[in-house]
C-alpha cells in the first residue's frame, strides 16, 4: 500500500496534531502497515523514515531551540500571515508543490491528519481533530472561523473517509455537515509507554529542579486559552483553604496560548502567594515525571476533540478530576472523577475530596491507570490502516 502523507504538522513547533501524525506515522511504519511513504514536509518531500528521523531529532531537542522563530520557511511563514493575500498566494504555491508529486504516485492513498485536504486525484482520508471553531467561535479570531468553515466542509465534501478521535467530534460532523454516516469514523488516539507509575525516587531528579516533591501538587498540563476552563480552575483554587493551596500547589504547564491577559492577572495573586506555579513550556521528556508525581491531575477544559492529556495522567495512575459531557468523560468510561454542572465550587469540592483521601486517590488512580490500558498508538495505526484497505 502506498501512502501519500502531509507531514505539515511535523515542523516545529510540534504541538498536539503534529503528536498524532508522528505517533501514527511510527507505528504504521513499525508495523508495516504500508509498504511506501511519500511525506510532504510542506517545503518538499522525503521517505517515511527519513521523516521520523528528522521528527525523532526536532523532539530530541530543547523545546525553545525547537520552535518556529528560528527558521527562515518559519518566518515567511509568519510574514505571510501578517500580509493581506500573501497566504493565498502561498497556499496556492504549496498545493501545486503538492499535487505535482503526489498524482504522479500510482495507486496511492492521501492520508490528511489536519483537516484541510491537498489536491489528489486518487482516494483520500482527513482526520478531523475538534469542531472548537463551530462550538466556540468566540475563541478564534472572526477571519479564522471564517476560513475553517469554508475550507473544512470542502474538504469533507471531497473526503471518501472521514477519521474523528472521539464519538463527540463524530456526532458534531454528522450533525453540522451533509455526510453520509458510514463515510465517518471514530479511531480512537493513543498513549506513550513512557506515561507509567513512578515511585518518588523516579520523578526527583526532574521534580527537584522545578522545587516540586512528589505527590504534592495538583496538576495541569494546557495552552493558556479561553475554553481550557483555567478561569473555574482558579475559581476553584480560591474557594479552598490557604493552608491546602501552600501544601499542594496548583502547577501549570504549557504554551502561553491566546487571550488570557485577564487569565494571566488572575493568576498572578496565587503566584504571589506561592499556591500557583506557572512552569510555562516543559521539555517533552520532563512531561511524564511530572505527570506520575502529581497527587491530583485536573482538567477541567470545556471542549476537547479527544483531551490527550487527560489519558496520559490515567496512564499514570494519577487521580484525574474532569468535565461531564466531553470527550474525556466519553473515552475514560467512569474511570475520571467527573464534574456535572462545571461549577467551581464543584470542582474545588472534587479536588478537596482527593486530596484529603490517599485511599481515594488510589483507587482512582487505579481505575484510570485500567482503562488506560486500552488504548495504544498501535491500536490506532492498525485501524486507521484498515480504513486505507477499504478504499485500496
């Protein structure tokens, strides 16, 4: 079988779709699920594995010397943004660029992992991650909605197979968009072996250079962004006793995001206080330390296509405290301390419970740590594999 693949998302820096082609394009290859990769890099175009290996080398490597401000196809990326027209233009260019090799590969399939497919006469599959731009579009700028729309329903108009991570996404497909339902399909994500049970002797030498001991602190790992409901989060964080807030302290992790300048003075009392930490970016391999060595992990984002973090914190064996309704709730399967109503007294009742009970953190934490266990990147490739098959 022979794969076209755009391996777009896989240029620094590598964030969650960019984790889920590397993920399945690894394991579709370690498994030999396809016989032939043609990767598009966005610039040209390379063999399946000297992609992972250009991809294996950019995750080796420090996060901030990884990211986009330090190439110069990243900083016409970024002017061709800023430029009225000029991504037009640009896109335009990088689908001629596209299309020119990829129609000259006989039989192949197109396997599109962000959404927007490329011009390709042959079948083609896109993998549709969230709707956030149609749920929330409030959290987007008007002109990006804008473009979404139009471009996703093209590119689903055109898809002979739809992928989706989770039944929620599904469902929000069928209902916003004229498809037939069997063209749609649910394949569910993966975890790193790397997420496991650590005993403090495992996690000290990452958590002793943040200042953190294991099991205590309570965690969460998200872009600074409106719908991740950091704003409940600290709501919550404020309804609990001071001394509890000294004694676990809330550790948050992740990308500065967008409009959170109230988010980020919200924040700023509990820095002061020193119940908040805000590490910003985490190098990847100092993520699963910090997971196993958090005693409680909450997320209590609004809306995730899938919620990746939530099933690398069970896998963990981490207590995990998230919203009723999400794709969360649907793929942890009673195995999350759900919150119904999404309230911050709610939420702080929830995190006091856990933190009061070491026998009710383990058994939660056991019961994620089970469910976890059904799911793996391997699974994924091999069914994402049979979804080629079918159009072979």
């Amino acid at each position: 079988m022979k794969l076209i693949f755009n391996a777009e998302s896989l240029r620094p820096p590598i964030t969650g779709v960019g984790n889920y082609s590397y993920h399945l394009l690894r394991e579709l290859m370690a498994q030999s699920l396809v016989d032939e990769v043609h990767s598009f890099t966005g610039t040209g175009w390379q063999d399946g594995e000297a992609q992972l290996a250009a991809t294996r080398a950019l995750k080796a490597q420090d996060g901030r010397a990884a990211t986009s401000s330090g190439t110069g196809m990243a900083r016409l990326r970024e002017w061709v943004a800023k430029v009225p027209g000029a991504k037009a233009t640009y896109d335009h260019i990088m689908e001629r660029r596209f299309a020119q090799h990829a129609n000259a590969v006989p039989g192949a399939i197109y396997h599109e992992t962000n959404y927007i497919l490329k011009p390709f006469k042959g079948p083609c599959v896109t993998t549709v991650h969230d709707l956030s731009h149609l749920r929330f579009p409030e959290f987007h700028p008007a002109h990006v909605v804008r473009w979404l729309e139009r471009s996703i329903e093209q590119s689903l108009a055109r898809a002979d197979r739809v992928i989706t991570v989770s039944e929620v996404v599904r469902e929000e497909v069928l209902a916003h968009y004229s498809l037939p339902a069997e063209r749609v399909c649910v394949i569910y994500e993966g975890v790193e072996e790397d997420y496991r049970p650590r005993a403090a002797a495992e996690t000290a030498p990452v958590l002793s250079s943040y200042g953190l001991r294991h099991g205590g602190y309570v965690l969460l790992v998200a872009t600074l962004e409106p719908r991740k409901g950091i704003d409940v989060l600290l709501d919550a964080w404020e309804a609990l006793p001071e001394e509890v807030r000294r004694e676990y302290p809330l550790v948050l992790t992740g990308s500065k995001g967008w409009r959170n300048v109230a988010l980020r003075e919200r924040m700023q009392p509990f820095m002061d206080e020193g119940s908040v930490r805000h590490l910003g970016y985490v190098p990847a391999a100092h993520l699963p330390p910090l997971f196993s060595g958090a005693a409680v992990f909450s997320y209590p984002s609004v809306y995730e296509g899938f919620g990746l973090p939530v099933l690398d914190a069970m896998s963990s064996g981490v207590p995990v405290i998230c919203r009723a309704g999400t794709s969360m709730a649907e793929f942890s399967a009673g195995a999350c301390l759900l919150c119904e109503t999404g309230d911050a007294q709610e939420l702080a009742h929830n995190i006091t419970s856990l933190l009061d009970s070491a026998e009710l953190r383990a058994e939660w934490g056991a019961r994620g740590r089970a469910r976890a266990r059904d799911f793996s990147w391997q699974r994924c490739a091999r069914e994402t594999a049979a979804v080629y098959a079918e159009l072979a």
